[in-house]
C-alpha cells in the first residue's frame, strides 16, 4: 500500500516538498505558530511583571502569572476554533490564560488592547528573525571577500546590455556584490532602534486604562522584553514593518541580480562559472547532461516573491483613523513569508557561492571571441595622444570594420593602417589590444572594498 503525504501545508514556505527549498528551518522556527503563541504569552508575562513592578497590579499576581501561564497546558483546538469566531488569537488565548492563573488571572492583559500583545510579539519575532538574516549576511559576505580576493586579477569580458563592452575581472564583479550585500548589513543595524520596540498603549493608542501610570508601566514593559520605548503610539503608523520588509526585497533583489549572472555566466554558451556540483542536484528528467543552476533560480523566485510582499507592506501602511480596518492583516501574511523566503534566498546564495566553480580560462577565452574589438577604446585613446580623438577614433572605427567584414585581429588591421604604425610597433599594438592590460582600476576598486568590509563599513 503506497504511503500518502499527509496535508500538513498548502504553501511553498511550509511544503513538505519544497520548505527547504525556499526556506530554512530555523526561520521556519521563529515564525511557526507554536511560537507566536509562546511570543504572546511571553509579552502578557512581562506586561504583568510591569504592572507589577510599577504598582498597578500586586506583585503576587504577577507571579502567579509568570507561574503558571503555561504553553504546553493549552487547549490548541479550543483556541483554534475561538480564533477562527472572533478573528484575532488573543481573546481566546487571555480566557485560557486566566483559566491557568486562577484568582491572579483577573489581572492577566490589565490595561492592554490585542494588538497590544500582538504588534509586541511580532517585534519580538523580526528581532529574532533579523538575528539570522545578520549571521547569514556576515557569513554570505566572508564568502564574496574570498571570491574578490581569488579573483582580483582574473580577466574577463564586462558586458554591458548584453554585449561585450570592455575588460573587467572576475573579483571586480563579485567585489561590487560584496558592497551590495555588505551595505545590506548595514541598513539591517540601522533600522533595529526604529523596528525594535514595543507596543502597549491601550484601546486607543492613549494608556488612558492605566491613568498616570500609563508611559511608566510601559517603558518597564519595554525594558523587561529588552525592547525600545516608541515616542508614541503606533498601531496604525506601520513605516517600521514596512521598513523591515523592504530591506528583505532589497536583500533578496540583490541576491536576485547575483543569480541572474550566475545563470548567464552558467549558460552552455559562456561556460564561465557553474554552481557546486552535487549528483543528481539540478537534473533532468529528460536530458542526461544537464545542470541547471537550481540556488539561482530559488534566489530569483525569493527576489520575486518578497518584492510582492514589500509593495503589499507599502499598501498596508494606509490605515484608518486610530485602529486599522483590514491592512494590520495584511502584515500577517507578509511579514512571516518574507523572512523565510529571505533566509531560504541567502542559504542558497550562501551554497552557490561557497563552492562556485570559476572557469578563468573560459573567461580569458570569451575575452578574446572579438578578436581584439573589445579594448577598441584603448587603442583609441592611445592614438589619440598623437593624433587626437577625433581621427583616432575614426582610424580605429575603420579598423573594427576591417575585423567584422574581412576577418583577422584588431591588431593586425591596425598595424595594416599607416596613421597607426607610424605611431606603434607591432609589439606596442599587441599589447594595446590584449584585453589584460585594460583593467582599468578594476583591481583597485576589488582592494576598495575589501578593506571597507574589514573596517565595518
């Protein structure tokens, strides 16, 4: 009898078959629904022991609070269901928690509102969850510093609209997304103070149910979960989810453009570099020998989905009056899709990379499929010192047609044209028109950014 899979899952983050494709199961973790309920009764324990701490409720109930409140005691089903009739999970829950608490229970969530306790637990979940996304960035960007560095020197054509334009090497093209990602890391530290704080500001934003105890009991409630105390109120001014969200799609647009060049770079035509090669990892059903570059395509389909959620974040900024009427659910959807897209994308990254295959001798060979045409440019501003730019761009011009319509090297069309060998000798035009010596400050910006990683920024 063949054995079913068991309907656990309906989306791509939490599928049997493709969780780990587009997540990770430490992510998976921190947003799980066992632990946004431990969240919430984290964020109710700690607003007890402040109230507590503050005088508004007795610190015995406070206790009793902390004793007993108790995860592993609860009716999931019954909480479930109560969810599923009033359309938010804390009511139900401060019923079971009460029930746990006994005569303390009357003061379990005193003065607090639902989104209260669950705007702090989702703070509590991103604090966590950009923990991971900042160990992965930092071991992503080891990574790209030891490509740049292999390959600070390793020539090979820079392409600009899909074409060859001119020399660069391949440490100069990992060195600029080692820049891209380290300033990730960067705008990740700066926006913590602005995301990382609390939410407990009553019915209405005003702390009016704790009278002037209010702003007391909440900057103890902040510092007992380790969070910042906000200025103000913010259950409908939701720029700090927006703001995490959209640097997710920025991480994952830049890992999308890194999987992009990889997947071209990989194409049979370029050859230049291939991803770890593992059996049977990015097979054909059909086709014996193919080896489809599978964490670039994942990378690029992360890029894509945490785009969506960033503009739907943008979208769910726009609430009504004090208390939203639907966007504050769209953050639900959103917020925990994004992070395990976004760890799925940098593992990924992180396997694609960390054992990238670079064919440098394919590199130096595709460099030199234009027979020279691709360092035109040196060649004409080399003539240029002795003729000016003008006729040596219109010298060189002809040369290049000589090379598209007859054939041959740049370099023996120009040593061909008077104008250009009373200037050079055969060994000088070779030397103009070999694609290694046309670099550029390549190496020096791959240095650049090296030494601005090392020092932090």
């Amino acid at each position: 009898m063949s054995r079913q899979l068991p309907p656990t899952a309906t989306t791509a983050i939490d599928s049997l078959l493709f969780r780990d494709a587009f997540g990770t199961p430490s992510m998976r973790a921190v947003f799980s629904d066992h632990a946004l309920i431990q969240r919430y009764i984290e964020v109710e324990i700690a607003l007890a022991k402040a109230e507590a701490a503050c005088g508004v409720i007795p610190a015995e109930a406070a206790d009793q609070i902390a004793a007993n409140c108790s995860f592993e005691a609860l009716d999931f089903d019954l909480l479930r269901r109560e969810t599923d009739n009033v359309g938010y999970p804390i009511l139900p829950l401060v019923h079971q928690l009460v029930h746990q608490c006994g005569e303390a229970g009357r003061y379990v969530h005193w003065g607090a509102t639902t989104q209260d306790i669950m705007d702090t637990a989702s703070v509590l979940q991103i604090r966590a969850g950009l923990e991971i996304v900042a160990a992965d960035i930092g071991e992503l960007c080891a990574i790209l510093a030891g490509l740049s560095r292999r390959h600070r020197d390793t020539p090979m054509a820079g392409r600009t609209h899909l074409q060859q334009a001119l020399p660069v090497t391949f440490g100069y093209k990992t060195a600029i997304w080692l820049a891209m990602v380290d300033r990730h890391a960067e705008r990740l530290e700066q926006l913590k103070p602005r995301v990382l704080v609390g939410e407990f500001a009553g019915a209405a934003g005003t702390l009016a149910s704790l009278g002037k105890d209010g702003l007391r009991v909440q900057e103890a409630f902040c510092r007992e979960l380790g969070l910042g105390q906000p200025a103000s109120t913010w259950h409908v001014a939701r720029d700090g989810f927006a703001e995490t969200v959209n640097l997710l799609a920025l991480i994952t647009g830049s890992l999308g453009k890194i999987a992009l060049d990889i997947m071209i770079m990989a194409s049979t035509e370029f050859a230049e570099v291939y991803e770890p090669f593992v059996t049977g990892r990015g097979a054909s059903s059909t086709m014996p020998q193919k080896r489809n570059p599978i964490s670039s395509e994942l990378m690029l389909a992360a890029a894509k989905g945490v785009r969506q959620h960033a503009g739907l974040m943008l979208d769910a900024m726009v609430q009504d009056f004090e208390r939203a009427t639907g966007p504050w659910h769209a953050e639900w959807m959103a917020v925990p899709e994004s992070f395990v897209l976004t760890a799925g994308a940098l593992h990924q990254a992180k396997f694609a990379l960390g054992g990238l295959i670079v064919d440098a001798a394919r590199m130096r060979e595709n460099l030199g499929i234009s027979r020279g045409l691709i360092v035109a440019e040196a060649a004409m501003m080399a003539l240029a010192l002795h003729t000016g730019r003008q006729q040596a761009h219109d010298l060189v011009y002809a040369a290049c047609r000589v090379v598209n319509e007859q054939g041959g090297t740049l370099a023996e069309a120009l040593a061909a044209i008077p104008e250009v060998s009373a200037h050079f000798d055969r060994a000088a035009i070779d030397h103009l028109t070999d694609p290694a010596n046309y670099l550029g400050a390549a190496p020096e910006m791959v240095d650049r950014v090296l030494a601005s990683v090392a020092r932090g920024g």
